[in-house]
C-alpha cells in the first residue's frame, strides 16, 4: 500500500519557515520588523540567500496588516506565534499553500496533491485545508483504493470461475455478472 497522504509535515514545514524567516529577520533589523525592513529584506541577500528569508518575508510583507495585530506597525514574535496559531486551527488558504508550501521543504508531490484536491480535501469548504482534514482525505483515498482493489480481485475471481476474460471491472460484482447474462 502506498504512503498516506499526512497534512503534518506541511504545518510543521511552514511554522518552521515562519519561526526561522522571523529569527532571520529579527537579527537583520535592530529596530523591528517592520513593513519599512520587510521591503529591505526582499532585497537584501543576507535574507534572499536563505532556505526561508525570501519567501517568508514576501508572504509577511503582503499580509503585513493581517500579522501586525496590535497595529505598532511592527510583527513581534508573540504576533508570529499567534499567526502559526491560527495557521494551525483555522487551516491554510490556497493561496497559501501555494506561496509558502514550496518553501518548507515539502515535497512537490505532496502540494500538488493537496491543490489538486484543494476542494475535496476543504471538508467544511470554508476555503481552508486543516492538517486534520489533509490526513482524513488520505485516509479515505486509501480506503477507496483498496475497496476497488478488493472488487476487483473478486471479480476476477467470479471471472476465473465463470470462464470470462476480463482483467479490471468498475462496477458491482451483481453488475459484471448479469452483464455477462445480457451478452448472450
């Protein structure tokens, strides 16, 4: 059976990313994170040259208003906190995913599944994905893997005893029999 598909290491990739963009970002401007050094850093290589720097302080720079929640015009690191809080209970965006998902480390396969499904994986559809919901998609995607795996295996069986040639059938196994009845 192959991997299930886990929205954990997507999370922990991009509360990773953040807490380190953050650390990066603190050490480069003595006087804060602002909006004003956010602007800097996308042009600083000191930031840009890093695994995290660019793509984080991107991803802040724009959504700077949301993040800076007691409006200092600074992002403390109890803000940054706050914003992986919310990441982590509220899910994230699409749009997210497709921002930061890159960053974290996460393999190519895994943020294409999970945009590819975006719509199926978003359970309660509020536009979110929760680490929760990525992981019961798996679950249920195995699950439907192996019950057309198992129907298929019982109706070749019902094939090698009703001397049919068939290598795969989607439908019942009721089905594939009066089918069979109907040809003749």
């Amino acid at each position: 059976m192959s991997k299930r598909l886990d929205g954990s290491s997507l999370f922990s990739g991009i509360n990773s990313g953040l807490t380190n963009a953050f650390s990066l970002l603190s050490s480069q401007y003595q006087d804060g994170v602002s909006l004003e050094n956010l602007n800097k850093a996308l042009t600083n290589t000191n930031v840009t040259n890093t695994a995290y720097g660019s793509t984080f302080a991107s991803y802040l720079t724009s959504n700077f208003n949301n993040v800076d929640s007691n409006k200092d015009g600074k992002i403390s690191a109890d803000e940054i906190q706050k914003l992986m809080n919310n990441i982590a209970t509220q899910g994230l965006t699409r749009e997210q995913i497709m921002s930061l998902g890159s960053a974290n480390g996460m393999t190519n396969s895994l943020q294409e599944t999970v945009l590819a499904h975006f719509d199926d994986i978003d359970a309660n559809h509020d536009g979110k994905v929760t680490s929760q919901e990525i992981s019961a998609y798996g679950v249920n995607s195995q699950i439907e893997k192996q019950k057309v795996a198992d129907r298929n295996r019982t109706v070749n069986n019902m094939s090698m005893f009703y001397s049919d040639k068939t290598d795969k059938y989607e439908g019942s196994v009721l089905d594939y029999r009066y089918l069979n009845d109907e040809e003749t």
